[in-house]
C-alpha cells in the first residue's frame, strides 16, 4: 500500500520474481517527530536484496525497492529529534522499527526483536504503508535506528559495514571473540566473510580462512591479512584443525556440513553461523563433546552498529568494495549470485540516480 499523503521518491524496484530493478517512483510516508531524513549517497548490495527481489522466501509484497546498507546525508529531523542535525553523514541499516517493549529491545538487541523487527524494505511500516529500502533518492528512519557515520569513514566503505561489518561483529564482541591472541576460523570469503577476517586481525586475532576453493589463498593470506589457509576439500588439512580453534564464523551461503567445523573447535569453543544457508547438519556428538553452535543476524541494534563503526573507523577496517552506477545493479546483482565480487558492491546513488 503506497501512503496517501508524502514526498515524492525515485528508486529502483523489482516488479516480479525475475528480480530485475527498474526506475521507480513512488511516495514515502510524512515524517514524523522522532524520524530523521536524508538523502541517500550510497547504498551497499547485500544477498538478501537477491533474496527478497526474486521471492525465495515467498513473502515478497511487489513492488519491492530494496537495500539496507545506506549512507547519506540529513536534510531534515522531527522535533524530537536532537542527536542528529541537518547536514551531517548518517547511516541505516537492516531495522526500521522494532516493538521496543520486549526484552531484546530493552536491551538494544532491536534486530533480536522477538516480535519481529520491521526491515527497511517490504515490511509494514508504522503507517501500514510497504518500507522502501535504500536504492532510492531519499530515506527516512526513526532516529533510534540511525547511526552517525564517523568522519574516518568514507561513505561508500561504511556501507557495508552496516550489515555485513556488523553482522561478524555484533557475535564477536557479544561471545568474546575479540582478545588478542586467540585462533579465529572464518568459513566463506564473500561479503560477510571478509569482514570477519578483517575484523579478527583488528581485534588481535589469529584467523583462519576455510575455503572450497584454492583461489581464494592468496587473497586470504596476501590482501585480507589472515594467518592461514585451508582447502576445505583436503581431508588432512581438515584434519590437522582438530581441536585448535576458539571460534569460527560460518558466513557460506551454501549448506555445508558442520561437524568438520566442530570438531575443528577447542572444547568450549563456538560456532556461529551468519550465513544464509538452506540447512545446517550435523552430528549431537560433536556437540557432546562442549562445543557449541550459535547464531547471529543484523548486528543487534544501533548502538552496537555505532560502536562498531567507531571501531572501523579507529583501526581503519575498511571492506573491499566495487563502486558501481546504479544502472549496472541488475548485472551486480547476478554477478552476486555467482560470487563473482569482491567483496562488497556498493551503489554509488548520489551520482548515478537521477529523475528520468
């Protein structure tokens, strides 16, 4: 449902289950007190986007505008609004309200929201109106959802870090994965996997890369700074991780077996999976055996997203990013579903989306 009353919007959205993102215009809602406004200049390209645009989960609510990696500047705030003032480089990422009443909320953890957090796009905003994400001109959210994009970050790097950075760091940070010294397995070198180890190596950590494919060494170990480099499909390289590790974060978006990854885990180590896999399978005796197997989305709420940015910023923990016009996004989004980017495609908006 498109609202009544508003201001006038272009974007790009998908219409069917093809995916494919044409020019689009629509309305967003009025403002109100507590939202914040602003005009978006980049917008990172998440799997979820591929997701959502071609209905793999079948709740899809077309047309659908999507993007929750976005960055822009404030042209406008509510009159309840005093932490945020026109001019200044903000951010929004995956929520764009929560039910702010349960124990998650209270604790901040808003993306945990047991009553289900609203997503910046096709979701039911506050009005009963369909959210609209960032591949689009301009953006609003509730000021309890946005962050302040520190000065150290260009905008198109802090993109990403809006979900994929704060995906790796929200468990990092929560399950105590951030002392110096201790062994760090990342499982999938994409978009998510690539903050985990960049992140690792600012935290201290000695990080491991597992990979299916040999190509990825040199990037792991040459660009991204990892310790190590296993070759998965090598049974005695697997073999020789047994029982080495503190943590690992799964971040394949493919099914694998987890029992490999267990039993590459010290007693009393973690598994966290942030990935989108169909299914998880593995054996309970691994997990007999005080190992234990968590997951985590969406970082938890603004203020651990801010805390993390300001981290970035501080230990310059900048994604690798492939800036790209907006009218290239349907090609981005394909070569996304082939893994063939790296690491992060970021839509330069500001620059590319104009009214036709």
């Amino acid at each position: 449902m498109e609202p009544k009353e508003g201001f006038d919007c272009i974007g790009y959205a998908a219409h069917d289950e093809s995916g494919f993102l044409k020019p689009f215009k629509f309305k967003r809602r009025n403002s109100g007190p507590d939202d914040v406004v602003f005009r978006v200049t980049h917008c990172g390209i998440c799997y979820a986007e591929v997701i959502w645009t071609r209905n793999f989960l079948s709740d899809v609510q077309y047309p659908v505008v999507p993007g929750h990696e976005i960055v822009g500047v404030v042209t406008k705030v509510g009159s309840n609004v005093s932490n945020f003032k026109v001019g200044e480089r903000v951010g929004v990422g995956y929520c764009a309200m929560s039910c702010l009443h349960c124990d998650s909320c209270k604790e901040g953890m808003d993306s945990m929201c047991v009553n289900l957090a609203t997503r910046v796009f096709n979701a039911v905003d506050v009005d009963g109106t369909i959210t609209r994400g960032g591949f689009s001109n301009i953006m609003q959210a509730h000021q309890r959802f946005v962050v302040k994009i520190p000065d150290a970050l260009p905008s198109d790097v802090a993109a990403p870090l809006l979900c994929a950075g704060a995906t790796v760091y929200g468990p990092m940070k929560r399950l105590g994965m951030n002392k110096p010294g201790m062994k760090l397995g990342v499982v999938g070198l994409g978009g998510v996997g690539h903050m985990g180890v960049l992140f690792g190596k600012a935290f201290g950590l000695h990080v491991t890369v597992f990979s299916t494919s040999s190509s990825k060494k040199d990037e792991a170990l040459g660009v991204l700074g990892a310790d190590a480099f296993v070759l998965s499909k090598d049974e005695e390289a697997m073999k020789a991780q047994h029982n080495t590790l503190d943590f690992i974060i799964n971040a394949a978006s493919g099914s694998i077996p987890l029992d490999p990854y267990l039993l590459a885990l010290k007693q009393e180590g973690v598994l966290v999976l942030v990935g989108a896999g169909a299914e998880a399978k593995f054996s309970p005796h691994n997990v007999f055996m005080r190992k234990f197997i968590t997951g985590s989305a969406g970082g938890g709420g603004a203020k651990n997203v801010q805390e993390m940015l300001d981290f970035a910023a501080e230990k310059r923990v900048f994604p690798l990013i492939e800036t790209i016009n907006i009218d290239y996004v349907n090609e981005a989004m394909n070569r996304l579903v082939q893994n063939d980017v790296r690491y992060r495609f970021v839509i330069d908006i500001e620059n590319s989306l104009k009214p036709e």
